[in-house]
C-alpha cells in the first residue's frame, strides 16, 4: 500500500488524493485517512511518543503543518510509506 498524496491545504481544509472528503484535521497512513479531533491528544507530540517511535526505528518530523505537508509529500513522490497527523489551523 502506497500513502495518499495531501492534495490541497488551506487554513481549515485539507484534501488527500482519493478522497471525497474535505478535512480540517486528519491523520493519513499508507491506504487510507480519516479524520483526526485534535482534542484527542492535544496538538502537541509528548517527547515519549517521539522517542517510542525512536526506540522502534521510525524517523520522526515535527514540524509546523504547511512544512509537514511539503516534507510528507515529498517523501510520498519518493515512495516511502509515510504517515502523518495535520491540523490545518496553526
């Protein structure tokens, strides 16, 4: 499974490649996305998860969401199998 491209993003809105939904915030994975209630886990990513995901050999990008889009996507051109959490309103 490949990760779907972020089509499109502007203040509130999201657009991923292959899908029918605007999101204002959403969580994407290789094959699909859904949407993402940031009041979930905050908008913040606690040092534990980055250094769990470390420990287990995933490389890690925080990063202010219009960035994350570029670097995401970039990675996805590449062929990597990427996942990623954005909010769209910071």
């Amino acid at each position: 499974m490949t990760s779907p491209e972020i089509a499109s993003l502007s203040w509130g809105q999201m657009k991923i490649k292959g899908s029918n939904t605007t999101y204002k915030d959403c969580k994407v994975w290789p094959g699909g996305s859904r949407t993402w209630d940031w009041r979930e886990t905050g908008t913040e990513v606690p040092s534990s998860t980055v250094e769990y995901l470390k420990k287990h050999g995933i490389d890690v990008r925080v990063l202010q969401t219009e960035q994350a889009v570029k670097e995401y996507n970039a990675l996805v051109a590449q062929g990597v199998r990427v996942g990623g959490v954005f909010h769209s309103t910071c």
